[in-house]
C-alpha cells in the first residue's frame, strides 16, 4: 500500500539522521513511482519536504525560542483577543510557573479553547533543513491518461542539511581560543560565533574577530588544504549551475553529489542505488552500498499516517477559526456576468466565494501572495499563512465543478518561517510547493501533475560561490517556480474539444521556458503597478486548454493586477476576479478599460462584507 511504501522513505529519513554527521547533506532520488494511475513523485516531494524537516519534537527551553509569541499570533488569528496582563500570563505558563487549568481560569476560556491555542507550542519540531530541489530531464516515463498531451520527461532530486544544535564550544581556528560570543544562527540549528581573543590575528580594525561555525570551519579547511580531490571542475559547476538540468545519467549525479557535498577521505553512503559506478572509488572518498531492508532490522513502523494525519505538527496550520458573522448574500453570477464584461470583486476570497454557487466555476487560475515576500502580504508566521491560503483553497473547492481544474503558481521562496525565531537568522528556503499540495488535497483536489516553469536566468547570487572550487560552497542558481494542476474529483477533467490545436507551442512538457514580466524600466520605474505581476501565458493556456465553451467561467481568487482576466477574455471565456486591495482594484479598471475590457466592479461594502 501507499501508506506502508511512505512508512519505508520516512523511516530511511529518520534513520539517517542518526547516521548523518552533524553539517552534512542528505540526498533524495525522487523517480516517477506509479500507483493506481497516480504518479507519486510529486508527492514524495511533499511529504519529504514537510516530514524531513520537522520530525523531531524537543522541548526547546532556550532563550532564543518564545513560543507564547506563537501563542498570541495564533489566538489573534481564531479570533481572540488579550490584555497585556492576559499576554503574561502565556509565558508564565511556558515558564511552568502557572498550570493549563490555571492559565484557562485566568483568561476565562475553557480547556478545550486554550487546547486550540498553544497546541505544542512547548516543542521546537526539529530535522533537516531544505536546500534545494533539482529537476533533472531527458526521461521518458508514463503520463497520467487524462492530461497525455503534457509529456512526462523529468525526476527530481532533493537535498537536505542535518543542522542538530550543538551547544558546544569550537575553538577558533585562527588563534584555537575558546573565549568566543555573540551567539547567532544563519540557519535553524547551525550556530556561529564570533572570537573575542584580543590577540587573534584574525581580529579588524574595528576589534571585531573572525565569525565562524562548525560548517564554515571545514568549508575554509577543504579550501586551504591543497588536496586536488576536493577540487571541482568548471565543467561540473557549469553542467550544475541551475536547478533545472536537461539530463543526467546515473554517474552524472553520483559524481555532482560525491563532489559537491563530501571530502576526500570521507565516508559516503548510498541507500538503494542499483547503477552505483564503484569507480567512484576515484574521488578518493569511501563508497558503500545498503538496501532498505539492511538498514532496518525490525518492522518498520507505522509514521505515515500517524504523521500526517492525527500528528500534532499539521494541527499547527490546519486551523479552525471562530465564524463571527454568516455571509447571507449571495451573488446571481448568472446576472452578474457575461462574455462581454469581466466581474471583478474587490473583498477577501475566503469572504466572497462563500457568495458564490456551488459547482458554478470551471477553471481556477493564481498566483497567490508568496509567505511574506511582498509588502500587501505580511502574516506573523508560516502557520498563519498557510491557515488563510487552505480557507480560500476549500472555498475555491466548493465553487467548481467537478472536473475541473485550479492551476496554482508558486516558489519555494527564501524568508523566515518566523515559527522558531523571528529575527533575519531564521532565513531559510520554505518549501511553499510541498505545503500547497498538502493543503490543496486536505481540501479534496487531486494533484495531476507539476508544470515547472522555467524562468531562464532570473537575477540571482545564489550559485557564486566566491570562487571556492571546493565542497559545500556549491549551490545551483533556483530558475523555477511551481504550476500545479490540480483537479476537482467526480468526473474527467474538463478541457478543450479540440485540445491538440489549442495547447500552446513548447507547453506540451512539464517544464515550460518563459521569462517572468519585466516590471522596471532603466530608471527603476515599476511601470505595470504590481510588485509581482505573472505572466499572461500561464491564464492563456489554461483557459484554452481547460474549458470547452465560452461560458464556461475562470476565477482568479487573487487578481493581482488582472492577468488571469485578460488571458480569459482572449480566450473568449468568462472571467471572475477577486482582490483584496482596492488599490490593485482600481489598477485591474483601467488596464482593462485600455484594453477595451469591459468590467463590472463590484467593491467591498456592496458586498456586505
């Protein structure tokens, strides 16, 4: 079964965290594994991502973690509200100064309420911590029957860093002092100091000394050693650059991993690699070779279904706000819309979707705000956020038909999850595609497939390495963003009757090249109003490829700057758009109005709301 095949991979990640040295990196092949009809890939994805990097539940005491922060954000967003005093109350209880039954009594609430808002708020869920997903191409695999105009060509290869925290002091490996300070943290767990021997060579004008880490000390040593087995070619830097590869062959990513993240003399070990090249042997590290089986001796057990479906991790975003008010209105789409004029409502989706009919939308296509990435999207932390984006997703459920398709573009941005620290040492990747397909299916959509779209060469430092040749300093450029298709079960994807004439050129793969909207001008302008506009290829192709007639209707539940709009209307579809901002409101009337679209505007008080 699924659930004793991801028992397996879950129980290989949480091995290997024992076996793992502190620092080093954790590698994942994710074939295309096919299960009644369904391809798994893209769901390994998901459930390595989220389970690899919080599956360790710690009591966390220091001073770093505040978790009746986590608390107070949390309560806000279900709809409570503390005095000061009542906020205090909260951090005596993380103290143990106070009891739960104490703390409820204080701020008047019952057990189960109080439950609800610091649920294990007392535990830091440690693990690996995410650091890339490369796409590598040039494979031909089977596709799923509804969508076969799409190639399947692409299998995926993830990559973690154990960071265990390691309070232990490390001399410093200019002077070999111990009297270090300044404690920080440039990832979750990967701590670094700052040498306060006055006589280190190492110390600047302004008396500050070398910082440094466990991770940046042997990075530094593989630099300096001279050993021409830790010197990686241009040619593999280069074939490596992106995160998005054409093909590999067995050896080629054996190679890269070797290369990229061990050291001469180094062990590496290999988990189920049937095509491992023992010439590996070359790279003068210490190879060996063990089944899944050999790494467990006893019956693995039960963590999948435990984990993501009655765990406490995943109750931490899955949150059940207080309804204050019923929406009562309801709009007669039937009125409201026809193929001459666009609606757009300005109101929060999770508010105005509850107006419309059910079973009424055909397609859905957005790109929703990234997790704090913009200035109009800010929430106090990434459960919060995920919280807002699975209200809309559910909303959007019950307003489609069944069949039909919600295209959802998003990136694994860099940002801080603000759920251990909340200061800039808590930047990390954030694996926004994995938790989207968890929150999409919790809602009752089926992941289809994942269009990558390839951006070509955004602006970008991450693959510079400051010329260091040499493992760990190696990072591929991130060149590609999410496009889910996900599907409302009950009946075979609503698309084109004539769908091999109207996919576009070059979108007959999952991975499309396109460049991403240019929005500043050479004097730094934004001329196109929006901070993230996205591009009107994406709408383009889902409302030709996945609507039939020219009433079928496309919702966009974050307008943006309209472009899901446009695209419908070229396509000679309906459109639906809703958008918070009134100011992005009136940015989506008049481009619209020079585009000769019309529009009915429908703004927030005349919907009630």
């Amino acid at each position: 079964s699924v659930d004793k095949f991801m028992d397996s991979v879950l129980y290989v990640i949480k091995s290997m965290y024992r076996l793992l040295d502190n620092h080093k990196a954790i590698a994942i092949r994710i074939c295309n594994i096919w299960n009644n009809g369904k391809n798994l890939k893209w769901q390994l994805y998901r459930y390595l991502g989220i389970y690899g990097e919080h599956f360790i539940p710690f009591k966390e005491k220091k001073s770093f973690y505040h978790p009746e922060e986590l608390c107070i954000d949390r309560a806000s967003h279900l709809g409570y509200s503390f005095s000061n005093e009542q906020v205090k109350l909260f951090k005596k209880y993380f103290k143990d100064t106070i009891s739960k039954k104490h703390l409820a009594k204080m701020l008047n609430i019952s057990d189960d309420e109080l439950s609800s808002i610091i649920v294990d708020f007392d535990n830091i869920w440690y693990g690996y911590t995410f650091c890339d997903c490369i796409s590598i191409g040039g494979f031909s695999s089977v596709q799923n029957n509804e969508i076969n105009f799409i190639k399947n060509s692409t299998e995926l290869l993830m990559i973690f860093y154990k960071y265990r925290m390691d309070d232990r002091k490390i001399p410093c490996p200019v002077c070999a002092g111990l009297n270090i300070s300044g404690n920080s943290f440039p990832e979750i767990g990967l701590r670094s100091w700052e040498c306060k021997n006055i006589i280190c060579p190492e110390r600047s004008k302004s008396n500050r000394g070398k910082r440094y880490s466990k991770k940046s000390i042997f990075m530094q040593q593989g630099v300096t050693d001279n050993n021409l087995n830790n010197i990686i070619s241009k040619n593999l830097l280069s074939f490596w650059r992106r995160d998005i590869v054409e093909s590999a062959s067995d050896n080629d990513i054996v190679e890269m991993l070797i290369k990229y993240f061990s050291f001469s003399d180094e062990k590496v070990l290999f988990i189920n690699e049937d095509n491992l090249d023992l010439k590996a042997k070359i790279f003068n590290r210490y190879i060996s070779n063990i089944s899944v089986k050999e790494l467990s001796h006893a019956e693995i057990p039960s963590i999948f279904y435990e984990y993501f479906y009655t765990g406490s991790y995943i109750k931490r975003y899955m949150i059940n706000k207080k309804v204050s008010n019923q929406i009562e209105n309801k709009l007669n789409l039937c009125d409201l819309l026809s193929n001459k004029d666009a609606l757009l409502i300005n109101g929060d989706s999770s508010d105005v979707l509850k107006m419309f009919p059910r079973n009424s939308i055909t397609v859905a296509v957005t790109s929703p705000p990234y997790y704090n990435a913009r200035e109009y999207s800010q929430w106090a932390n990434l459960y919060l956020y995920l919280s807002d984006m699975y209200e809309i997703i559910q909303a959007t459920y019950n307003v489609m038909k069944p069949g039909g398709i919600f295209l959802f573009n998003i990136g694994d941005i860099c940002n801080n999850e603000n759920t251990v620290v909340k200061s800039n040492m808590g930047n990390k990747r954030i694996l926004l595609g994995a938790y989207s397909i968890d929150l999409f299916e919790r809602a009752g959509f089926e992941l289809i497939d994942n269009i990558l779209w390839d951006k070509g060469e955004p602006q970008s430092n991450r693959h510079k390495n400051d010329g260091k040749f040499t493992p760990h300093y190696q990072k591929p450029m991130n060149v590609y963003e999410h496009m889910f298709i996900f599907k409302k079960p009950g009946k075979d994807i609503i698309k084109s009757n004539n769908i091999n004439e109207v996919v576009p050129k070059d979108w007959n793969n999952n991975v499309v090249l396109f460049p991403p909207v240019i929005k500043i001008n050479c004097n730094g302008e934004n001329t196109y109003g929006h901070t993230a506009p996205f591009p009107e290829n994406i709408p383009l192709f889902v409302s030709k490829v996945f609507t039939n007639s020219p009433d079928d209707i496309v919702l966009d539940p974050f307008a943006g700057s309209g472009t899901s709009i446009i695209g419908a209307f070229k396509s000679n579809r309906k459109a639906i758009g809703i958008e918070l901002s009134s100011e992005y409101c009136q940015l989506i009337v008049n481009k619209l109005s020079k585009l000769n679209i019309s529009v009915k505007y429908i703004e927030k008080q005349e919907t009630n709301i």
